[in-house]
C-alpha cells in the first residue's frame, strides 16, 4: 500500500472512532433510566449530574440525582426494601471541610421546616419518596412526603442524615443515615444505609428520589460538597463514563442493581 493510502486509511479510522464517540455521548445523553428485574419485581434507576459541561483537567462544583421506582409485574405487593446503596464514580469528589454537622437529636421528632430551621447550615440535598401503606385489615393509600439531606456522622464516619418526613396518615418523622465509604475501583465513593424494619413496618416504597448539591466557604475560600471534572481524552469533546451504581435489597432476599452509564463535555 502506497504512503498515501496509508495515510488516507489512519484518517478515515481516526473520523470513525470521532464519529462513535460522538454517537456514544447522544446514546448515554438520552438513555436516562435502567430496568432490572428479579422475577416478578422490577426496579427503574435512574438519574445523571449538572451541569452537563465540565473543566478537562479541574475538578468544578457539581450536582448529582438519583432516582428509583419499585414495582411488580404483576401489580402485587412489592417486598419491602431493607439495603440502599449509591456508588459514585472515582471522578467524583465529596468534600465536607469546613461544613457543619447536623445531628440526629437536632431534627428528631420534627417536620421538614423544623428540620431546615435547626440545621440549613449543614444542608446538602433533598428528595422526595412516595410509598404505600396497608395497616392490618384495612385498604392500602398512598403515602408521599419529603427528603431533606443534612452533613453528618455516624458511629465517627462521615455520612448524610436524611430526615424523611410526611404528613399523612399521621404526621410521621425518620431518620436514615447513609455511610460515606471511599475505596478502589471505578465507583470510588459509596452512600450505604440500612433501613430497618421500623421505617416501612406497615407499607412499602415505590419511588425514591434524592439530588444532593451544596456550595460554601471555609476560610474565605468557595467550596463545593460535590465536585468532579470531564476526563475527556485530548482532542476528544466528551466523554462516556459509568457515572453511578445504584443497589437495592430487599426483605425476601432479592438484591437489584445496575451501573448508570452517562456523559459529559469539555466546556472551554
């Protein structure tokens, strides 16, 4: 083969991998939820970070949302869920420094206002979950309340206090707290709870969502509780990356999971 053909042949090559990395973005862009299932349970995970447009080579103030819906094919009874765990990629960084603590006995009993009222100043999300409730021998209704996230620790580890609160049947307040663990691998920051019998004795979740994002100053200096950057390579616009593994287990021994694959771009 001539030199010119050569060349013709790397340049083509290079515009195709251009092209499926371009077509890769669109995909990961639009595909915003993940379906998996376990016999007649299925769980929709989805959720992303903003903004979309990201510094190469520096970490920048992010936020990121994660949300599931819990259901059966055939429209019975979920089982209940006792495990929750969200790992985050290793691009991403949570840095507490300098944020306030809020402590369990600071918001508990209490409604989400009295919640913010006692500690605003540790915030770093909220949410919203709907359930279903079904007392003894009597019909099920929907249950819908609020999800307000506090900086926090549990047991000496750094961890997010979810205050979770609603209004109806009766006016019902609970805490759940997610461990904050970093370790190897592509997932390098994990959110892990255990949520015990008391939380949903008489009901079931079936849908969960929580967005956390939170920027401060700490020695007169900005800071973000969630920061990340584009790890796009060079001469590439973006990037397609696994961006958060979200876990499920439940009471009858089913353990749901899926890796949500999403992208981002090199801003300027």
């Amino acid at each position: 083969m001539s030199h010119l053909g050569t060349r013709r042949s790397r340049t083509r090559l290079a515009f195709a991998v251009v092209l499926l990395g371009l077509a890769s973005l669109t995909a990961a862009s639009s595909a915003r939820a993940e379906l998996v299932e376990r016999g007649d349970l299925f769980v929709e995970f989805g959720g992303g970070i903003a903004p979309n447009a990201l510094p190469r080579d520096r970490l920048a103030p992010i936020s990121i949302e994660i949300d599931s819906t819990v259901r059966t094919f055939s429209g019975a009874r979920p089982p209940a869920l006792r495990w929750i765990s969200i790992g985050i990629n290793r691009g991403g960084r949570i840095d507490t420094r300098g944020l306030p603590v809020c402590h369990a006995s600071e918001v508990d009993p209490g409604t989400s206002a009295e919640a913010l009222a006692a500690c605003r100043s540790a915030l770093v999300g909220e949410g919203r979950y709907l359930a279903n409730t079904a007392f003894p021998e009597q019909a099920t209704f929907p249950t819908r309340g609020r999800i307000v996230a506090f900086n926090s620790v549990d047991h000496g580890h750094p961890a997010i206090l979810a205050h979770v609160y609603g209004p109806d049947p009766v006016p019902t307040t609970r805490i759940i707290f997610f461990r904050i663990r970093r370790h190897g691998g592509t997932f390098g920051t994990s959110l892990t709870a255990n949520l015990p019998v008391s939380v949903n004795r008489y009901g079931y979740l079936r849908q969960i969502s929580l967005s956390l994002f939170r920027v401060f100053r700490y020695r007169g200096r900005a800071r973000s509780y969630l920061s990340a950057a584009c790890a796009a390579p060079p001469g590439f616009p973006g990037a397609v990356f696994p961006f958060a593994r979200a876990s499920m287990a439940f009471d009858d021994g089913r353990h749901l999971a899926s890796t949500l694959i999403r992208s981002c771009r090199v801003s300027e």
